[in-house]
C-alpha cells in the first residue's frame, strides 16, 4: 500500500513561506538545503517541503484539478480568526458547509490554496 511521505509546495519567496507556514500556520522549520532553496518543515502529519519557484501562481478555486493541503481545526471560526488576525487571506467571510464538516479556503503568500478544515464530530 503507498503511503504520503512528504507533501511538496512550490512557492516564489522561500521566506515568506516560511514565515507563512510557520509564524501563522505553527509548522516548524526542520532543515534548509540547497542554499536555502528548499526548506523542510515539521508538523503533526507528513513533513511539508517548500521549494523556490521563480513564478507564484493564482489557481482558480475551486474548478479547476489541484492538490489542496488541508489543515485540521477543532474550531473552525475560532481558528479563522486568528488567522485573519495574522493577515492571512481567505477565500470565504465565513465557513462554507460540505458533506464532512465546514472548510474556509485561503492562499499562502505563492497564491497555493489550502483549506482549514473542521470534519462532523459523530
């Protein structure tokens, strides 16, 4: 059975992904290789690795085929908020209902869509 080892981001400015995924998200920087081009960063799941890019991209969402990364809350409106308080852009006002639970879509600095996630408890 194959299994996620690592979940790869492109992104155009190593440190504001960095500071991005780290400072607001809460992932930890692991190790930077290749002069910095590459950085891994640790967290509850697979290591996400970041690697410099030279375009950022604006993928439209959703509609269009892409890997999303998606981040776990507990509480969703709370986490937003604290979110939004830290600048992060969001692609909602407010949390959007799906057949698990509610998710708020938002953009890393590269324009990458991630969703914040809260799934129905049963």
């Amino acid at each position: 059975m194959a299994s996620v080892c690592v979940i790869g981001i492109y992104v155009d400015d190593i440190d504001k992904a960095v500071e991005f995924y780290c400072e607001k998200l809460g992932f930890k920087e692991a190790e930077r290789y290749d002069d910095g081009c590459i950085v891994r960063l640790e967290n509850e799941g697979p290591p996400v690795i970041l690697e410099k890019v030279e375009e950022a991209s604006k993928i439209e969402y959703p509609g269009f085929s892409q890997v999303v990364l998606g981040v776990e809350t507990d509480d969703i409106e709370k986490t937003s908020e604290e979110l939004r308080a830290k600048g992060v852009e969001f692609l909602h006002d407010k949390p959007q209902a799906f057949v698990a639970g509610h998710v708020m879509a938002m953009r890393d600095p590269s324009g990458n869509v991630l969703e914040l996630l809260q799934f129905k408890k049963e």
